[in-house]
C-alpha cells in the first residue's frame, strides 16, 4: 500500500487480527454488542478506570466528553492551538469557544499552564488537555489550577494511550487525571481500529450521561432488545450515533495487546533517532529530556531556520520519506480566523514562531533501523 520508501506512519496488522474480525462477521452479530462490551472491559482494565466507552472514532469522544461536562453557549475552554482541529472543533460543537493556549517552550510543545493560568476568566469552564506526541502534559500544575476555578479537565489522549506521567504521587496513565479521558483509534494511532475511539471516566454521573448520548439518548441498545432484555426504550437526552460496531471492537481487542510492545519499540527508534542528530546545530529535537512514560506516538523535530522547512521536507520525499508537520496552528485555519476576525485576538506567539519550525518524522512499531538510518542519513546530509 505504501508508495513511500518510509512512510510517516504505518498499521502492524497481523493473522490475529484478520482471525478476530473473520469470527465477528461469522458469529451473525455486527453492530455494537458483545465484543464492544469485552473490548471497553479489557480498555478500563488496562487503564485501570471504572468506566470506558467505545465509540465511533477520536472526535466523538472528545464531543461527547465535552457536552456531558456541561460546555455550551457561552463558555470558554482552555485548548491549545498547537492540536489537531478536532480538540477545537469538538469544543465548538458545544456551542462554547476555545480559547487557544501558549506551548511550553521548544523543549516541551505541551500547554503553557501560565498561560492558561493567565487566560482564565468569569466564563471559563474547562480545559481541554492534549498530550502531544504521546509526553503528558504538566498535569500536577493542571490539576490544583483546575480545581481553583471549578474547571473540568479533559484530556485528550489520542496520542497518548499507555502514557504514564510521572506525578509527585507516582506514575499515572494518561486518561485517568482528568474528569474524562478520549482516546482515538484511527489508522495512524498507536492502536487502531481504522476509525474508532474511547471516553473514559471514573465519574458514575458521567458515566452515565456518557452512554445514553452514544446512542441517541436511548435508555436500551438494539442489542438489549435482540438479547430479550427489553421490547422498548425512551429517550431522555439529546444524544447521537456515536457507537463503535463489533468489527472494530475485535480488531481493538488484538490492538490492545500489540500496544505496550509497539509503546517500547517507538520509545526504542525515538532514542536512536535523537542519539544520531544530537550534534546537528540545525535541528532541536523536543521532549529530549522529557521523563520516562511517552507514548511516543509522534517524532517531531524543530529546524533552526523555518526558510528551509519546505525544501527540508521537499529533499526528505525525493529520498522516499514522507514526513509532516503536527501540527499548522488551529487559531491560523481559515475558518477559525472567521469566526474571530472580528475582536478577537488570540494571542499564542510561542506556538506560531514553534509551529513555523516544525517537522514530524516518520515514527512507528515497524520502521526498521535501516529506513531509521535511511532518515537520519537524509536529515544529516541536508544540513551538511
Ligand atoms: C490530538 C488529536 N485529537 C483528536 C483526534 C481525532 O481523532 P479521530 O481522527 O479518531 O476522530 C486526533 C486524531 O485524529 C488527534 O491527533
């Protein structure tokens, strides 16, 4: 399938998997039932959370998370701008607007808690959390500046499944800090499922609130019915189709066992990588001294000089890598722009001088040392 030398990114599919997903179509049973229910047990398991949800894919979760905590016209929501549009985007949806914060810094690309300390104001309700590239964000500050304002938290955790932060009370998996963890299972995730996606919780009243909007606000599942268990439902909430299909609850299931290994080999290739350009001036490797614990979903690198990005990217793809930048600022989008012409000044300077500079390169389970030197030999010869 890959026209690329070395892909940005790439799925580790094995027999399991085909053997998994062959037994759902031939049990007779397709849409949200068994599976799905082993799939989120054995996914609340591993994070160790009461509750977990399958869903449809990355950003219903993050819709769902951000309507049963309450957001709607109105409100602001802490979101950095340095994410991919759907953690605005899902905010949106509510009705309440994201007010985009600052990164750290070029060493740690993850949300400025000053920042977000300095932006807080009568309206706002939430955070929104992303753990970029897999590194948990700085949640022993969140947490404490959460709790002052009354703010929810929730994270966003598509990059970050099996991520521990290292927190003064000891290691912590990413997803279980906040009030809701939203994990995705899109093709290019660390698990995948193709689309797919998780809500996790320990909040019974979110729970709750949770599984009736996955599936339209109905009090019963078709499989409820089909299993005898009831003849009918009501519903008692706005709700939507956001439920995941036995299918892709297989293919998660078998994911989910590939996920600590495929973590070790990405935190193995990232600590190659970064040994082999460490002497090069024109690069800056993020999170180099970041804690144990990434998920190490992304590889991104920092060029000195934001000129030579596309050329830079331009000599990669000659040689067959693919690469990319994660991400374009979502303040910057044309859309987003449109919404706030108009009086509002988003003020992120940081993450739009950091974001001129940025490149991911290619990081997955199965990249081999020779397409990794394939990489570094690239980058190096370029700067040279
Ligand atoms: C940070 C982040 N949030 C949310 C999403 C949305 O997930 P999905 O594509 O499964 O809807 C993605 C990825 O696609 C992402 O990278």
């Amino acid at each position: 399938m890959n026209v690329w030398k070395v892909p940005l990114a790439d799925v580790t599919m094995g027999p399991e998997e085909i053997a998994a997903v062959t037994a759902v179509l031939q049990s007779g049973w397709l849409s949200m039932g068994p599976k799905t229910q082993e799939f989120e047990e054995r996914f609340a398991d591993f994070l160790g959370v009461k509750y977990a949800f399958a869903v449809a894919n990355g950003t219903a979760a993050l819709h769902l998370a951000c309507e049963v905590v309450g957001m709607g016209p109105g409100d602001e929501v802490l979101c950095p701008a340095l994410t991919f549009v759907a953690s605005a985007n899902a905010v949106l949806y509510t009705g309440a607007r994201p007010v985009f914060v600052d990164v750290i810094g070029s060493h740690d690309l993850n949300l400025a808690v000053d920042d977000a300390a300095a932006k807080i104001t009568a309206r706002t309700r939430a955070i929104m959390v992303v753990h970029y590239g897999g590194y948990p964000a700085n949640m022993d500050a969140i947490a404490p500046l959460a709790r002052q304002h009354g703010l929810k938290i929730i994270e966003d955790c598509a990059h970050a499944p099996g991520a521990a932060y290292q927190s003064a009370q000891g290691p912590r998996l990413a997803g279980t800090m906040g009030d809701i963890g939203c994990f995705s299972f899109f093709s290019n995730k660390n698990m995948t499922t193709g689309e797919g996606g998780m809500v996790v919780t320990n909040d019974e009243e979110l729970s709750g609130k949770i599984k009736t909007a996955r599936s339209h606000g109905m009090t019963t599942l078709t499989w409820d019915r089909h299993r005898g268990h009831s003849f009918s439902y009501d519903v008692v909430a706005r709700g939507y189709n956001y439920r995941l299909d036995e299918m892709r609850a297989a293919l998660g299931l078998v994911q989910l066992n590939r996920l600590e290994a495929g973590n070790a080999r990405r935190r193995d290739l990232t600590e190659a990588c970064r040994a082999q350009l460490q002497d090069l001036d024109d690069l800056k490797v993020p999170f180099r001294d970041a804690p144990d614990g990434s998920a190490h979903h992304l590889f991104p690198i920092l060029l000195k000089d934001c000129a030579k990005r596309a050329d830079f990217m331009a000599a990669l793809a000659r040689q067959g890598i693919q690469t990319s930048i994660h991400y374009p600022p979502v303040h910057l989008f044309s859309y987003y722009r449109s919404l706030w012409e108009a009086g509002y000044n988003h003020q992120v300077p940081l993450t739009e001088e950091i974001a001129s500079r940025l490149v991911t390169l290619p990081l997955y389970p199965t990249l081999t040392m020779a397409q990794l030197n394939t990489v570094v030999a690239a980058s190096r010869a370029y700067f040279r």
